[in-house]
C-alpha cells in the first residue's frame, strides 16, 4: 500500500493544474511513497496532456481520471478516493500551494492523535495573512445572513460561526474546516464512508466532518502546516439572497444547502457519537 495519496479535482482550468501540480512536486514529504491522483471534470485534451506528459516527470506515481461532464466537487473526490491506495489521503483544491513540511505536518498529526479523523491545515492569502477555514456547524439563519448581513443580529451570527476571536496559533478541536485541504486515513474512511454524493459541490465539506463526530472521531486545525489558498467565493456575489437568479454557483450552493439541512436538521449542534 502507497504511504500517501494526494487527490485533486480540476474543472477546465489547464494553467491552474500546472502551477498546482508543479508547487505540490516541491513540497512531497522525504522517505513518504505518493500517489497523485487527479479526477478531471469535464475533461480537455489540454488538461490531459498536463497530467500525462508535463506532471509525469515530476512524479512517481500520478493518474488521471477524466470525466466527460462535471461530476462536481464531492463526486471527484470520491471517484480519486476509490482509485487511490494509500494509508493517508490527502484532499487539495488545485488553488492550494502547501509549503514545505505542511503535508508531513498533517501527516505527524494524524499519527500523533488516534482519535483524530479529519485535520486540516492552516489556510494563507498570498498576503501572509489567515483565512477563516475553521468554522462551528450552521444553521438555516447562518446561511442567511451571510448572504444577508442586514439581517436582525447578523454580525454576531457570523462572528460566532466564523469562531472571531478563538486563538487560532495552536492545534485545536473545531465542528468542521474548510474542504478546499484537508487529510484523513483509509481506515477512518472506512468507519465513516465516503463524501455524500446527493451534495454537489457545496456542503460535502459540512456534512463529512458531521460523520467523523458521530462516529467518534475528531476534526482538527493544524497551524503548524501551512498553505497558500487563492480562495474566492464563487457563489457569493453582490445581490445577496438574489445571486440565485444569476449566478449558477449559486443556484449549486441553495440547493445543497437544502438538502443538506433536510438529511441533518435545522439546530447546528454538533452530533454526539454514537
């Protein structure tokens, strides 16, 4: 069995996957056997050809899993989790640029903390400064006003779900982190299966993390890795609530959202293990 699998979802974007491909060739942990697997959405003959002639030399092992349609987010990272092998698996968009020594970091956690299932890494701007990749679970009022900050309270709503003003500089316990990276072990995906394929592209990354609680393991924040994250939220734009009528992004997010909320209730409390 491979040490490390390394899974990326890419849609249409040839020049991001290259850059991504090259800055994480740079940052592979020594003595670590990797897997690179990349599921290509609604696949172009160019994007093809950046995994099998270009990314080739740069590592041991990669593969390519194309797909003629957008299979969407938590579909390709299920489809690269099922044709990988390795002990560690590790889910990174391709706008992420880890550093050296932040995979190995997330690595040593895993191994250092049995009763962890899911870590994620800390997530810069280009600027050095920290994103928000740690966050408590929602409600139905949450999303809201996020979209709507006009909203009766809404400050303290986000403020609270964006967990303002928690000491972020040490490993911590959080409900759920930012999907965009994050590792796990082959074994904790057996306990707890695969992303929930009936969410497209939005709230996989709420919903798994809800398993790994309910199954007993925790979902972590490791400062210690880090990794640039060129992060823009696609399904926000400037209409608020009526982005819906505009932006297909959007339109994915809503009714992920409702779907997700319908399969795990409205409270946002974190679930007790089973």
């Amino acid at each position: 069995m491979t040490d490390l699998s390394i899974i990326t979802v890419n849609y249409r974007n040839p020049a991001l996957l290259r850059l991504f491909l090259k800055s994480l060739s740079r940052a592979l942990p020594e003595g670590v056997s990797t897997e690179v697997v990349v599921v290509d959405s609604a696949s172009t003959p160019e994007t093809r050809l950046v995994v099998t002639e270009e990314a080739a030399a740069w590592f041991d092992t990669i593969q390519l899993v194309p797909f003629r349609e957008n299979v969407g987010y938590t579909r390709g990272n299920n489809e690269g989790i099922r044709a990988s092998s390795g002990q560690y698996v590790l889910l990174l968009n391709p706008d992420i640029v880890p550093t050296a020594g932040a995979i190995g970091e997330l690595m040593t956690y895993l191994q250092e903390h049995p009763k962890t299932g899911l870590v994620g890494p800390q997530l810069l701007n280009f600027d050095g400064s920290r994103q928000d990749t740690c966050f408590r679970f929602m409600t139905p009022y949450t999303l809201m006003c996020r979209r709507m900050p006009y909203l009766p309270g809404a400050a303290r709503v986000v403020r609270d779900y964006v967990m303002q003003g928690t000491d972020f500089s040490h490993p911590r316990n959080v409900d759920w982190i930012m999907g965009s990276a994050y590792m796990t072990t082959r074994e904790a995906i057996d306990r707890v299966g695969m992303l929930d394929e009936r969410l497209f592209h939005y709230m996989s990354d709420v919903e798994w993390p809800r398993r790994f609680w309910y199954h007993g393991l925790t979902v972590s924040y490791c400062p210690g890795a880090r990794m640039y994250h060129y992060h823009q939220r696609e399904s926000k734009g400037r209409l608020g609530i009526f982005d819906v009528l505009t932006r297909t992004q959007t339109r994915w997010h809503l009714r992920d959202a409702l779907r997700y909320f319908r399969a795990n209730g409205l409270t946002g409390a974190r679930p007790t293990p089973a």
